[in-house]
C-alpha cells in the first residue's frame, strides 16, 4: 500500500492564483481531513470528509473548497490565493471505529508560498 | 489561552539520556490523548495513544496522563539519533465530528535532537 499521497510536494504561487492540492488514499479509508500547518500554531483541521459526496467545515474553512467524489481522493482546491495561505497541507485518512479513537495516517505534505 | 501549550524547544540531549516531553491542556472533555512523532519534511505518525488517565507504555516510549492536573507527558528512555524528530501532542474528545471522526487539537510540536 501507497498509504496518503499529496501532490504537488512544492508549489509556488502568485496572489489571486487558483490551485488544487491532490491527495489520494489506498486503505479504502472513509474518513478523510486536510490540515494546514504553520509555524508555532500546530495542525488546524480545514475540511474533513466522512464519506464520498459527504464534506464538512473544520476550525479554518475560509479560502478553501473541497470535493470528495469517490473513496479514494480527496483533493482541496485554493480560488484565490493569498500570502496568508502560505503553510505546509497535509492530507489525511481513517477507518472509522464503531467506539474509540480512530488512528488518522498523514500524507507527506504540501509545501505552498504564495507570494 | 491556547487549548494545548507545548514547549516548542529545540531540546539537545545527549545518546542514551532519557527525555521528558510534556503538554498542558485547558479543555476537561479531552479523552484521548496522542503523541505523534514528525521526521523533518514528513507527515506526522502517530506514536502511541492512552485514553483518559494513566501509563502507558510501547517499547522506549512511555505515555502519561494526569487528567487532574490536565497535563501529558511522553519519556523517552535510551534515546538515540534515530528519534530526532518533532514531536506533537494531540488531543480529542469524545464527541466526534459531525458524521463520524475525531477532531483532533495538536500542539504546536517540540523538537527534538538525540546527539551521539
């Protein structure tokens, strides 16, 4: 297994530029999230799937959109990018549980400037 | 008052010095209690878990939880270079995220360097 993947791992973008981060999961994992990490600020959830067809918000929905049409992807889309939308995103996955904490398995992260 | 503080660090230690990472936490309705390890330019793993107050303990790593002082700690014995890395505490509740999945609260990560 692949595990999470993210493509691209770097990208460069210039403010009012639109881009989509991928990710895909091989696990047939149904609970899918995008975080976005910045320094001293720790992991902040911005969308979370629990299913195909089904997303919600997390703590920082704004500038961001997201789609979730089959298991496997669950890509994250930028409309108009801005200097504070630079972070490193990372994608991740799990199997729901009918009790307990789910373990989430992280991609390796994409790396966004915006400049 | 950020939910969960962690000292960010840099914390040197020496091989084979035991480390103490710790995390304090403000919300009472934390239930399960992470630590994840993240190796520079990788997404973070998750290391061990414990649910609600206790020890437990996987190897060199030991998780505690002291839920009336509301603070977590994660000891590391016989470090070695190989557990250079940031590592995140993290914390949900049992509640869950609409639909299903648990919302996790990180730290901000404390990194770690095991020197020889």
């Amino acid at each position: 297994n692949a595990g999470v993947t993210q493509t691209p791992k770097f990208r460069i973008l210039k403010i009012g530029q639109s881009m989509t981060l991928q990710c895909a999961q091989d696990m047939n994992h149904n609970y899918m999230y995008w975080y976005r990490q910045d320094p001293g600020m720790g992991l902040k959830l911005i969308y979370y799937s629990v299913g195909a067809g089904i997303t919600d918000k997390g703590e920082v929905p704004n500038g961001y959109n997201v789609s979730r049409s089959t298991t496997e992807d669950f890509p994250l889309r930028l409309e108009l990018a801005a200097p504070s939308q630079t972070s490193v995103y990372f994608c991740a996955s799990s199997k729901p549980r009918d009790r307990g904490l789910e373990t989430q398995y992280f991609g390796p992260g994409t790396r966004l400037l915006v400049l | 008052q950020k939910e969960v503080e962690q000292d960010p660090g840099p914390l040197s230690v020496p091989e084979g010095a035991i480390v103490s990472l710790n995390c304090t936490y403000s919300n009472s309705a934390f239930q399960y209690f992470m630590w994840y390890r993240q190796y520079s330019r990788k997404g973070p793993e998750l290391l061990m878990y414990t649910y609600s107050s206790g020890n437990k303990e996987d190897g060199r790593f030991t998780a505690q939880v002291d839920k009336s002082s509301k603070y977590i700690s994660l000891f590391i014995r016989d470090s070695q270079p190989s557990d250079s890395a940031t590592y995140l505490c993290a914390m949900s509740a049992e509640i869950v995220l609409t639909g299903g999945g648990n919302k996790l609260t990180f730290g901000t990560g404390t990194q770690l360097k095991v020197e020889l």
